[in-house]
C-alpha cells in the first residue's frame, strides 16, 4: 500500500496543478510621465480603465482585431465583461456581460458583424456594432429571453472548449478536447437590417440554367422549402414570443488519441488543427459531399510537441516546437516552406507581420527572421516577448519586465524602461501601437511621436479575395470586352421581354412566396440578388411558385418574380440559403409574374 500510495497522490497533486488557474500579479502602475516618454521617443495615445471586481478579477485577454478599415481592442475580464475599444482612441464602443460571473472563457472569436464568446459550455454571439445579443431562446414560462447557445453534442452531451475558437462570415469552428465541431452561423447582420424594414441590395441578375442558378461560376441546386416569415418593423424578436436563429453544427471531427488545445487556423477551404503531441492536421473547411469522403486532408508531424499557439499569414502557418525549430508550412498544400533552428524550444506564439516573423527561444531571446525565406536577420538575447514594431524600432520586454526599444536593422537595444506593474503586455501583429495592461483595469496605448497616424504592419485578411481580371494579352482583353458588351446587349433584351409579360394583381397582405435553399459543393450562398426588377429567378424545371401564385413560367422561362420586399434573405444553413416570404404592401403594382 505504501508503493501505490505514492504515484496515486502525485497523480492528484499533478491533476489540482493543471486545474488551478495562472498565477495573477495584482498591480496598480502609475503611467510612464511625458518627460520619460519623451526620452523614449514615444507619446502617450490613450490610457482608459475598464471596471474589474476587486482583487479576485483582473484582465483575462485583450486582442487587437481588425475591422474594416480601422481596429478595435477586445478585453476580457476574468469575471465576465466583454469591452470592445476603438484601437486608436480608446473610446468604449460598447460594454456586456454575457454569461456567469467567473465561468471559464476562451478568447473570443470574431468576424465582421459579431463577437463570438464561450462561457463554459455556451456560446454567447454580439452584435459588434452595438454589443447585443444575437444568439436566445425565450423560456416558456416567463417569456423572457435566454441569451447564449449550448454547445451540445448528439446525444446531448455537453462540451466545454478547449481551445480559443476561430470564425469565418458564416461559419464557427470549436475544440474540444480530442474533436473538433463546425457549425453554420446565420447571417444575422442581414436578418437584422431587413427585420428594420432593410432592403437586401440589388444587383446583377444571373438567370437561372435547367435544374439550378448559376453564380460565380457555380450551380446552387434547389434542396427544399423552409418555413420562416419576414419581419419588417424594429419590434424586439423577444417581444413577439420569437427565438433567434442558432448556430447549426455541420461535421464534427474525432481524433484518436490526440488533445487540442491550442486554436486552429482558417486557411482558404481548409482548417489547420495542432495536436498536443505535435502532429499538424489540415480538414475539410465543409463537410464532404460524399458519405465516403474523409473530412481530413493530409497531416504533418514535427519532430516534438508543440506548445504554442501558432502564427499565420494568408495560408502559411509559423509553428514553435518543443525542438528548438521554427517551421514555416502551407496549410492548404502541405509543403513545408523553411525551417529556422533556435537555440531552445519555442514556448510563445510567433508574432508575424507583412516582412518578418518573430519568434522567442525559451530563455534564449527573440529572433527577427524573413517571413518568406526564413532567413535570420537578428538575434536579441534579452528580447522576451513581442509587443509591436515600425520602420525603425520593434519594441519587446524583457524576462524581468522591461520596456526594450531595439533597433529594428541591428537588433540592438536602443532603451531601456521598467514597465513590470504592467503584467499584461499586449503581441500586436496589426499596427505599430503597444499596448500595456494591469489587472486593476488599466489600459494604456503607446505610440512613437513620428507615427501620429497608426502604421499598418500587417494587412487584414479579407472574407473573399477579388480576381485578378487583368490578361497579359491585350488582344484577348479586347476579345473580353466585346463579349460583355454582347452579354449585356441580351441582358437588355431579357429586360425587355420581362416588361411586355402580363401582370396580375395579388391582394394586400397575401403571401406569395415561399423559402428555398440552394447549395453549390458543400458551400453556401452568401446572399440572393436581383436584375433590379424584383424578382428572384428560381431554376426550377417545375416552374412552382407560392401557394398562391399557382404555376409560374408565363414566359417560358420556368421563374417567378415578387416584387420587394416579397423576398428576400432571412438566413443559412450549411444545406443552403433560406428565402424568406413576406407580406406585400397595399400596392396595385404588386404583382406575380
């Protein structure tokens, strides 16, 4: 008995360890004075406090996220609170408190409209403009709201991530623990502007072609009919006994033996996943068309595990190992692109710009090296952690906690500051602002006093990438542009035709439209646009309508055309786009071709 007691409590002792939180420095620094800053050649930009709950609370993470064309600060507090700030005046856009006090987080996720955070095993979704709640369900008794969705696995298991989550437009990628699950978002921006009474943009009509609709290149195929009906005042949904749309889970990925912890990367029409035990695995972004079809790609094994999170740029991910090397690899093909050896494992996640990656030996210092060729430019021994750079300088702490201000060409430190009540130091990839944090709430922005204007160090990834339209060949260009000028010569000629077509009234408040879904290979349709008539082209060789407007393809051309705001985008699922119906307006123009 006395043998097994020994690895039975160092088991439990090692199982407490791993549940305990990081240790916590409360401090209260007092911001570096003008003359100092002045020596450093920097300026003060901003210094806010976000409310924190006494000692216990402090700042959990801050994340610097592009948006648009500017960038906004995201603050988590260990209690709760979701702060978003505009990164160069520091102004609070908006403040919540989604969830339970104190339940675990993750860093949040985000995209263009939304802020995506975890509280255990929920997933709570706000508006970015505004901070709302978009993702509730309404309890049936008191009628009231219950914000947040469930991150449940069939059958009904409950899942807590493992790993910061990572989102697209429309979709949402989370770990937990050994599986990786994806789920469709809806598109709840545009559900909103056109519950407001919101039009969902005209456009270029691209006809319809036997059994489907042809966009971009691609054939979206008719999958079924949905239920949902238009709103078109600025009511709150909860007002109306109405629950929001959910997140919907697509394909769920299971590995063997391996843990996730660390966020995986989102690379053109793959997921890039890092094992614990240092094994790279790139799946399926959508979920195969085929039963048959494997939702993983290929996989990659490094020489040791990988314990930092991994940088990246367009397609290529910096990876850190535990064998002192820094990998440059291809996601979306596999190929490994450089390695560069450091003098000890890497234990902090690559900070990676436009030009350069900077990675951090365990005590062994930070490296500046080529982000396209892997070629090591310095080598600075002191160098701890990256905090941001700029033509000149790249500026970094120290292991004691020191502001260092290094010579951008040399490597060599330029200044020195202690900054160590500071505890929260802020990688920021984007700009050339640092950005300093306690656990009091203080949050204070740097900048260099020749950079009134913030210097973009690397360029935010776009949601679609637009095609290069230009042709080294002048003559086929030519060739080109008579075939669009001809295409649009039997666009007119379509318009035309659609105009002589006998209208017949439909009464006020009848519905005459239904939902549809489309899909094209396993990706969904971001909107619907019309030719500017109002009317949606439905590639059905049926030619059916609504339930009210019997049997469409007067003109042949099995479609049916409603006029605005007949219909319109309500939402998507990872089967296709929904079309809502709606409720015309008192209107003798109205009508059903």
């Amino acid at each position: 008995m006395k043998h097994l007691a020994i690895p039975v409590l160092t088991a439990l002792l090692a199982a407490t360890a791993m549940s305990q939180a990081p240790v916590k420095m409360y401090t209260r620094p007092t911001p570096p004075s003008r003359e100092v800053l002045e020596r450093l050649g920097l300026v003060k930009a901003w210094h806010v406090r976000v409310p924190t709950d006494g000692q216990r609370d402090g700042i959990f993470s801050i994340q610097v996220l592009p948006h648009r064309d500017k960038f906004q600060v995201a603050v988590q507090t260990h209690s709760g609170t979701v702060t978003l700030l505009d990164a160069e005046t520091g102004d609070t856009v908006w403040q919540v408190n989604p969830g339970s006090a104190f339940w675990t987080p993750q860093p949040v996720a985000y995209n263009s409209s939304s802020i995506l955070a975890t509280r255990r095993e929920r997933l709570y979704i706000l508006d970015r403009a505004n901070g709302k709640q978009r993702a509730y369900t309404i309890e049936k008794t008191t009628k009231l709201p219950v914000y947040g969705y469930q991150l449940i696995f069939p059958p009904n298991v409950l899942f807590v991530p493992t790993a910061a989550p990572v989102a697209s437009e429309d979709d949402l990628f989370v770990c937990f623990d050994n599986r990786v699950i994806a789920y469709d978002l809806p598109n709840y921006a545009l559900i909103e502007r056109l519950a407001k009474g919101g039009k969902s943009g005209g456009g270029k009509d691209y006809g319809n072609d036997g059994d489907g609709v042809e966009i971009d290149g691609k054939t979206y195929e008719k999958k079924g009919r949905g239920k949902e009906e238009a709103r078109t005042d600025d009511t709150p949904l909860a007002a109306k006994d109405e629950e929001s749309l959910m997140p919907e889970q697509t394909w769920s990925h299971l590995f063997a033996r391996e843990r996730i912890h660390l966020p995986p990367l989102l690379a053109s029409n793959q997921l890039g996943v890092m094992a614990n035990d240092g094994t790279f695995y790139s799946l399926q972004r959508y979920k195969p068309l085929k039963a048959n079809q494997p939702q993983d790609r290929y996989d990659y094994q490094f020489n040791k595990d990988v314990t930092a999170p991994m940088g990246q740029h367009g397609e290529v991910a910096y990876i850190g190992s535990e064998d002192s090397g820094v990998y440059a690899l291809n996601m979306v093909s596999g190929k490994l692109l450089w390695r560069l050896l450091a003098e000890a494992p890497i234990r902090l996640q690559p900070a990676v710009t436009e030009t350069d990656v900077y990675a951090t030996s365990f005590r062994r210092g930070m490296f500046r090296v080529d982000r396209e060729t892997g070629r090591e430019h310095w080598h600075n021994r002191n160098a701890e952690q990256y905090l941001t750079s700029n033509s000149k300088f790249v500026y970094a702490t120290d292991r004691v906690g020191q502001l260092l201000i290094i010579d951008k060409t040399r490597g060599i430190a330029q200044a020195r500051y202690d900054i160590s009540d500071f505890v929260v130091p802020v990688s920021n990839e984007w700009t050339d602002r640092i950005y300093l944090a306690s656990h009091d709430g203080q949050i204070l922005c740097l900048r260099s006093r020749d950079e009134p204007l913030p210097l973009i160090n690397k360029k935010a990834p776009t949601a679609r990438q637009p095609k290069d339209k230009k042709d080294p060949d002048e003559g086929k260009a030519k060739d080109k542009d008579k075939d669009k000028e001809k295409e649009k010569d039997k666009e007119k000629d379509k318009e035309k035709d659609k105009e002589k077509d006998a209208r017949l009234p439909v009464p006020a408040g009848s519905i005459v439209g239904q939902a549809s879904q489309w899909q094209v290979d396993g990706h969904t349709l971001f909107g619907a646009q019309g030719d500017g008539f109002g009317e949606l082209h439905v590639g059905d060789a049926g030619g059916k309508g609504g339930k009210l407007d019997g049997r469409a393809g007067a003109d042949r051309l099995d479609e049916f055309g409603l006029d605005p705001p007949a219909t319109f985008l309500l939402g998507r699922d990872r089967n296709g786009l929904k079309l809502a119906r709606a409720t015309l307006p008192v209107d003798p123009k109205n009508s059903v071709v």
